[in-house]
C-alpha cells in the first residue's frame, strides 16, 4: 500500500576535500642554491665595495659558510641565523675580516623574521632580539677593544642597524602578504565547498521535485484509466454508449497526463523557461472528482473562498494533495465514499480528503512515497500536513494548511 510505506535514507551529499599542498621545508630547492651563491658574491663584493681586506683566510670562507648555511633555512631559520651571526663574530673578533656586522647575515635575518608556521615559535621577535644583540656586541667590542671612537662606531654601526630595522620590516611584509594569500585561499576553498554543497542541495531538490511529480502524474493516470477500463468492460454489452464514454474519459486522462509530462520535460531540457503549457490547478480539481467518482466509490466535492486568487505554486499542491489522496483511496481503502473539501480564507487554503475506507496498521516513519511526497511540497510552502486514521481501522483523512501571504482574506 502507498499509505505506509518505508522511509527512504536521506540522500548525502559529498564534500570536496583539498588536497595537501604543503612542501617539504626540508628539501632544498633552486631558489635556495641562487641565495646561497647571491650571499657569498655579495659579502665578497660588499667587503671590496667597502675598502675591506679579500684573502683566503677571512672573507673568502666567510662568505661560503654563510652561502652554505642558507641551504638549511627552511628547516632550520632559528639555527642558520644563530650560526651565521656567530661565524661573522668569531671572524671579525679574530681579526680575519672586517666585512660589516649584520648586512652579511642579511638573508637569514629576513629567513627567520618571515618564518610563521604553524606549530612553530614566531620568527620576527627572536631575529630582533638576536640583531640587537650582534649590534649592541659589536659597539662594545668596537669601543674597548678596537679603540674605535663613540661617533665612529654611532656612525657605522647606526647603518646597520636602519639596514637591520628595514630588512625586518620588509620580511614582516613579506610574512603578511603570506598570510593574506593563506586567508585568500582558505575563503575561496571554503566559498566553492558551499558552492558545491549548494549545487547539491539543489540536485536533490530537483530530484525529489522530479520524483514527486512523476509518482502523481503516473499514478493518477493508471488508477483513473484503469477505473475506466473496467466501467467500459463492464457496460460494453449492454451500454456500448457508456462503454465508448468511459473510454474517451479514459483516452482525455492519458493526454493530460502526456500534458504534464510533456510540460515536466520541458522544465528539465530549459531550466529558466516557462513550460508550454499551463500546470495542474485548483481551477481542475473539480474535473478531477468527476473523472475519479465511480459507481463503487461516491465522491462529495465541497468549496469556499475565491479559488482564482490563489497563486500558482499553492494551487499545484492543492491539486496534487486531492489527485494523490483520491488515488491512494481508490487503489488501497476499498472506500465506498470520500469527501473533498477546499477552502480559501483568511490567508490560507485549507484542503481535507477523507474516505471511510478501510485503514492498514501505521507505524511513525513509514510514509509512502504518495504521503511523504504531499507532506514536502506542504512543508516547502510552509504549511501543515497530517494523514492518518480516522478511527481504528476504518477511514483515513488528509489534512493540509498552506499560507498564502499577501492576500486578502
């Protein structure tokens, strides 16, 4: 039977999931080999630039260990720099070189400055901490131990300290820009995750929409043509007149129901489009009546209220709601009378269908397809729909309240 049936598993919809796009820092890439082999040249050069003193012993493998230690980097920012600034005092303490103090180690300042991943301790306070330190280290030695006057060292060493303030200024840029890139990325993953589950919420309101449609369209037109099959078999000896009359009856519900299916394949090729033809309403539930009342079963059709005024989506409910329960009753109630009642009022149509046929046992959340069908298209135009048992075990009745906003009672 169509009246208990059971409950179908919500469709799931599925959630892209990113893929880890995250590399290794511990490989070394190309754009590490050029910063090394760009840092050895410029400590080279930066040291002929400034009257230093090029030999084997001091800058030369100054510069190569700094070049080389900026091959670990990535894995390592805290330890290279570390490294780096030890290597540029040991060297310049042990008078092997006298490069300048902080624009040698320029690019694993920036390295470990820019460092912001998760998991790890930030990056700009430590490279700060350490610069100042190298700074404040490198006056004292200057003045104590090198003889250097207090302006002179002012002079050379407040340089690198503005070249220190700006490397890590431009490296917190830097780090920032990251970081908006990171957000930009997260939003626009996340924006397409709700677009897709969006485009399949809609899928699977297409496919109920489509589903319920055809139950009702298919459903009705079997029972009505079958209903008058049987009046024609049954008349076409003694009233071949009523026999040729219960089958052009039956011959007009095949071609609506070609209208609707016509009307539904329309909608499905051309989304945007209006269908060719007008769609199921108040205005034929009477027709409906006509065409399901039969000698076995005695339908009353009762209105109130200007059915005209009713918008489009309501009256398709309304329609479907009476096509729907009238079929249930004369496929599966055994009914002998049913009674149809439309009302318009008070902003609301009111739509009840009850027979006195007999009631299968109901268990909650076994809807048939028919009911759960009538009961979502209520649902989605905000009204109320109950169905059910009128008392035990003989008759049923389907109620529905739909709000019709807008308009006047």
């Amino acid at each position: 039977m169509d009246r208990p049936a059971a409950a179908a598993p919500a469709a799931a919809v599925p959630v892209p999931v990113p893929a880890a796009a995250a590399a290794d820092p511990g490989t070394v890439r190309p754009v590490d080999w050029l910063l090394a082999a760009l840092t050895a040249v410029a400590v080279l050069a930066g040291t002929a630039r400034l009257g230093g003193r090029l030999d084997v012993a001091g800058a030369l493998p100054l510069a190569l260990w700094l070049g080389l230690l900026l091959l670990a980097r990535r894995r390592w920012p805290f330890a290279v720099l570390l490294l780096s600034v030890l290597a540029v005092l040991v060297f310049r303490t042990s008078g092997l070189t006298d490069a300048g103090w902080v624009w040698p180690v320029s690019a694993a300042y920036a390295t470990l400055a820019a460092d912001d991943r998760p998991g790890r301790r930030p990056g700009l306070p430590w490279a700060a901490g350490i610069g100042l330190t190298e700074l404040a280290f490198a006056a004292d030695w200057e003045m104590t131990v090198g003889g250097t006057p207090p302006r002179e060292v002012l002079g050379s060493l407040g340089t690198e300290a503005l070249w220190l303030a700006v490397l890590l200024a431009a490296a917190t840029a830097y780090r920032n820009r990251l970081r908006w890139r990171a957000e930009l990325d997260e939003r626009l993953l996340r924006a397409a995750r709700e677009r897709d589950l969006e485009a399949g919420r809609r899928i699977a309101e297409a496919r109920l929409d489509i589903a319920r449609e055809l139950h009702d369209v298919v459903g009705h037109t079997l029972t009505v043509v079958g209903i008058q099959l049987r009046v024609a078999a049954e008349a076409l000896d003694d009233s071949p007149q009523e026999a040729r009359a219960a089958l052009a009856d039956a011959q007009r519900v095949r071609t609506e129901a070609v209208r609707d299916l016509r009307a539904l394949v329309h909608v499905l090729r051309a989304p945007g489009d209006a269908p060719e033809e007008p769609a199921a309403g108040v205005h034929e539930v009477a027709a409906l009546v006509d065409r399901m009342r039969s000698t076995e079963l005695d339908i009353r059709w009762e209105t109130s209220g200007d059915l005209g005024a009713v918008p489009a989506p309501v009256s398709l409910a309304v329609h479907r709601i009476v096509q729907e329960s009238l079929t249930n009753t004369v496929r599966h109630a055994g009914a002998s009378r049913a009674d149809v009642s439309v009302r318009y009022g008070a902003g609301r149509v009111e739509v009840s269908v009850t027979d006195d046929g007999r009631t299968p046992p109901v268990t909650p959340g076994t809807a048939g397809h028919g009911v759960r069908g009538m009961g979502e298209r209520v649902r989605a135009l905000g009204g109320d729909f109950s169905a059910g048992p009128l008392d035990e075990g003989y008759g049923w009745v389907v109620r529905a309240v739909i709000p019709v906003p807008g308009f006047p009672a």
